[in-house]
C-alpha cells in the first residue's frame, strides 16, 4: 500500500489540553464528516486554538454555542476533555478502518503509558497521608489553582506572586521558583540536584524523580519530599489568605516532624508495606477468595428520549453486600452507549478517590468498555481519551479491576439512573465511610 493510501483521510487530532490544535484548521471534531468545523471562520481567527474553549476541565457552552453553528456545537460538547492534563495526539483516520492510535503523539504521552503508570504506582505506593497523595496528584495533572491559572480563566486579579511580586505564580513557581521554596529546599534534609532542570514542569520533574524510588530509602525519600510540596502549598495558602508569613526552617520542620510521626505510626508489627497488601490481595483473587472492605462500584446510565440528558446511577457496595453509597447525577449525553457509560465510571471513580476508599471494583454491563478498560484500549479519539483517565484514576487506588455486571445484577444503579433523569442538581447519600 503506497503511503498516499495510508494517509487517507488525512491526520486528525486528538484533543487533550488544547494547546496546539488548532480551531479552524486541524480536524479534531469526530462527529463532522471531515473533522473540521463548518462555522464560518472569522477575521483574524488563524491563530485560534482549542484551549479557548475549556474552563476548569469542561467545555465552555456558552462560548462554543456563541461561536459555532448548532451541529458544530453540539459535536464539540460531545468530546471528553482529559482529566490527565494529557498534550494534543495525533490520529490516522482510515476509509477502510475506524479510527487508529498511532506513535505520533503532541505536547506530552497518553497518560496511560509505561512511565506515567509508573508515576501513578509509585505515587499511591508512598507512605504518605491520602491528602498529600491527593495533592500531589492535583500538581501532575496541573488542576492547583495558582493565580496564573485563576487570571487566565477569569481575566480577575493578578497573576503575579503575593511574595515575589513580580513573578507569575504557577505551581511551579509556588514550590519551585519563588524565594521561599528556594530557601526551603537549600534547608531540606532531602535533595534532589540532578533534576534541577525539569523544575518547569511539575509532572517532568515528579517523573525523575520517581526514578530514584529503587535507591536505598528511595521511597522514604520521596514521602518526605511530597510532604515539604504539602507544606509550601500550605505556607503559600496562610500568605495568601490569612496574610501569614513563615520562615523557611518552621516549613521544613513541620513537614519532617509531620512525616516522622506518619512513618512512626505504620511501623507496628502488622503493617505491611502496599506492594506486599496488593501482592496479597491479587492472590486472592486469583484464589477466589473474598478481598477485605472490597467495594463493588456498580455504575449504569440512561438517556433521555428527547434531548441531551443523561441520568447517571452509581451504587456502592461493602463486599458485594451492604450497600454504603449511592449517586444520582445528571450529565449531558454524547449519543453514544460506550462513551457515555466509560464517562459514567470515570465520574464514579472520582467519587470514590474523594473519599478516601482503597479497593475498588468497578461493575458495567457494558462488555465492549470492560474489554477496552482490560485492553487499555479506546477504539476511536473520545473512547481513547476516557479509557486514559479510567485507568490513570484506577492507578490511584490499592486496589482496581473491571468487571461486567449481569443486568440482574443491576437493577438497582439502573432505576437510579433512570430517576436521574427527573432531577436537576445530583444527589448522593454516604451511609459510612469504608
């Protein structure tokens, strides 16, 4: 096949931050025939990207519904946006095939690649508090809300630094760059000098640093080290909001003293380290035995006869057992079963990790999006993009597999979803904390 048929139908994108997709030149809509918008494009519009249309992780309707003509409109909200803070890829859209992955990517790999799963494993591996490992989470998929972040969405106060001035304040800046978390890192008991040079980049430099977990103490070092990000976090918070300053030695002690006593109390004789807990917990499952405070995930959708609205139902429950949990949400439908069901388990398992649960099972009755969750595998740019923060979500947890639900297994998630549909605002009841 000579590489003009290869090519056909020409390279599309794949949208992850938006950054380097442009609006009216790239195809990046699926649903329109070519991939590219039929709005009539503006003066001055060339240098548009697609990052203009996204706040705080969802598409801004007001402007897409503003801008575009309704069919473009509508296929726009229609696209997952990554919650994985993924770069922009590339696809080969063929005549002969659905749409295909391939080794192109853009600013930055999928986030479910070898080395960003690792960051994930290594990540809920440390011996931290689950609020740093939140919080260290929310700084590698850049959701802080630093002032750059909050002037660049509102166009509302300043971006610069409170300390510095006249620096902007990133999150980088916050625990890198300023004068405070450069003393504070010149004090530190831990240092890590050979990645000096990834420090622009939060994700980049987490990413080498994880490397050094195989070192002696590498893990210990790596949980005092997310413990000194918690507390100039913190120290920046107090300055922001309380108009309190601290010294840099008081920030480090904190975050030392705070890590001691964290690694002192899980030092009883039986403790067990994760990787022995999820070593464990995978034989017995291979066993066939029951798994400690397991909870099964049960997740179900329903689409409205008319319109765009989607009710979701998710039930938790306490070893297959005591229901502990549910949700009743509200979503707006892509028209598609498998992505609005992969949606459906990406918003439970957001749920989940806000409360703090380890041992998740996530129950479907969709068989085509368990195989892909297994596969870690979409099947075409909006499946690919669910299935990434799927099981970049999973990896936050001790514990998480797929499995498809039987419908009489399910009934329950799916009246839920179904009662979702006569609500405006979501519900959820939490019977106890797991």
């Amino acid at each position: 096949m000579s590489a003009r048929d290869t090519v056909e139908g020409g390279i599309w994108k794949r949208v992850g931050l938006g950054t380097t997709t442009s609006i009216w030149k790239d195809h990046w809509i699926p649903n329109n025939p070519n991939g590219q918008s039929t709005t009539p494009i503006p003066a001055n519009a060339d240098e548009q990207k697609v990052e203009e249309l996204i706040s705080n992780f969802r598409w801004n309707k007001s402007v897409i519904f503003r801008r575009f003509n309704k069919e473009d409109a509508e296929n726009i909200v229609k696209i997952p946006i990554s919650l994985s803070r993924t770069g922009d890829q590339h696809f080969w859209i063929h005549i002969e095939e659905r749409r295909k992955e391939v080794g192109v990517r853009g600013d930055s790999g999928s986030s479910y690649d070898d080395s960003n799963t690792q960051i994930w494993r290594t990540l809920w591996g440390l011996n931290i508090k689950h609020k740093i490992k939140l919080f260290i989470w929310r700084c590698i998929t850049n959701t802080l809300t630093a002032r750059e972040t909050i002037f660049r969405r509102t166009k509302q106060g300043s971006p610069c630094c409170l300390r510095c001035g006249d620096k902007i304040e990133t999150v980088e800046h916050i625990l890198f760059h300023c004068a405070q978390a450069q003393k504070v890192w010149k004090l530190a008991p831990v240092q890590w000098d050979g990645i000096q040079t990834q420090t622009g980049c939060f994700m980049q430099w987490w990413a080498a640093l994880t490397q050094a977990r195989s070192r002696k103490e590498g893990k210990q070092h790596l949980a005092l080290t997310a413990n000194i990000l918690w507390q100039l976090w913190k120290d920046r918070n107090e300055l922001e909001f309380e108009g309190k300053e601290k010294d840099g030695i008081k920030v480090v002690q904190k975050a030392s003293i705070e890590w001691m006593e964290f690694e002192e109390a899980g030092t009883g004789k039986e403790a067990r380290s994760t990787s022995e807990t999820d070593a464990a917990d995978a034989r017995q499952r291979e066993e066939g035995m029951e798994v400690r405070d397991l909870v099964e995930l049960h997740t179900a959708t329903q689409k409205a006869t008319e319109g765009h609205k989607m009710g979701i139902g998710v039930v938790a429950k306490l070893n297959g057992t005591r229901i502990i949990a549910d949700w009743v949400l509200v979503d707006r439908t892509s028209q598609l079963a498998i992505q609005d069901e992969a949606a459906a388990v990406r918003l439970a398992l957001i749920k989940v990790w806000q409360l703090g649960w380890h041992r998740i099972k996530v129950i479907n009755a969709n068989h085509h999006l368990i195989a892909m969750l297994k596969s870690g595998k979409g099947d075409n740019p909006n499946t690919v993009t669910l299935v990434d923060d799927i099981l970049a979500l999973a990896n936050l947890f001790q514990m998480c597999f797929f499995e498809v639900g039987k419908n009489s297994n399910m009934s329950l998630c799916q009246s839920i979803s179904r009662y979702a549909l006569s609500i405006v605002l979501d519900e959820e009841r939490i019977f106890v904390s797991s």
